[in-house]
C-alpha cells in the first residue's frame, strides 16, 4: 500500500471520512439474509460511500491528491471480482459455497486493511486502530 499524507484540510476530512467507512463494511451485518447477493449489498454500500467521498473531495480541492485518490479507486477495482461474480446470486449458501464467499470477502477484506493502515499512518490515527475500544483516550 502506498504512503499518504494529507496536504490540506479537505484532503484530512476525505480520509479520516474513508477510514470510518472501511471500519466495518466488509462482512455482512445483523441484517444478512443469507444470500450472497445480500453480503455483497454491504460491499456495494461501501463502493457508493467511497465515490461519494471521491466526488466531495474533488469538488473541495483545488489540487487533488493522487495518493488519496488512488486508495479511493483501489477499492471498487479490488471489489469488483467479488460483486460480480455474487451481486445476483439469491440461493441460500451452501457449505461449499459460503466457503468461497468467504474467501473473496478475506480477500477484499485484506485490501481494506491495507488501506485502513495507510490512512491511519498518514493521519496520524494508527492509536485508534490499536486501543480498544470504549477505553478512554490518554
């Protein structure tokens, strides 16, 4: 993953803003009907989140940054396989098949790690990856 710093304001609120929406919308959430059309609905939430961030910081920066760009349109590349392949699937999974699932979303799931990281290192934010959470801050 690429080194990222943020050079202005807008460029600080993209991020931090992209670093809360790769939190937790990779797996399913309680809502899941056990599809895997369903499981990748979350994924394609989060795609539309990261164009809109996209498109806000465009709108907001007289000089774009390529790196934090570049994290942005990572995201529906890397993803693109798993929503393709499961974005109508609608039959209940299967053992075998939830196994694979599961594995394409490890697969985009790691990539949002990486991205997670570059941003938190970039921002100054690695702290909050590493505290748990609900204790107070030093």
């Amino acid at each position: 993953m690429g080194t990222w710093f943020p050079a202005d304001d807008a460029e600080l609120a993209a991020g931090w803003r992209l670093w809360l929406e790769l939190s937790d919308r990779v797996y399913p959430d309680p809502s899941w009907d056990g599809t895997p059309a369903d499981a990748i609905r979350q994924v394609r939430d989060l795609l539309a989140a990261c164009e809109d961030i996209r498109l806000s910081y465009l709108a907001e920066s007289a000089q774009p940054s390529v790196a934090l760009l570049q994290l942005l349109q990572s995201m529906p590349f890397v993803a693109s396989f798993p929503v393709d392949l499961w974005h109508d699937d609608t039959h209940p999974l299967d053992v075998e098949r939830a196994e694979l699932l599961h594995g394409d979303l490890a697969s985009f799931a790691d990539h949002v790690a990486g991205v997670r990281a570059a941003l938190a290192q970039g921002g100054g934010w690695v702290e909050l990856d590493r505290r748990p959470w609900g204790l107070p801050v030093d």
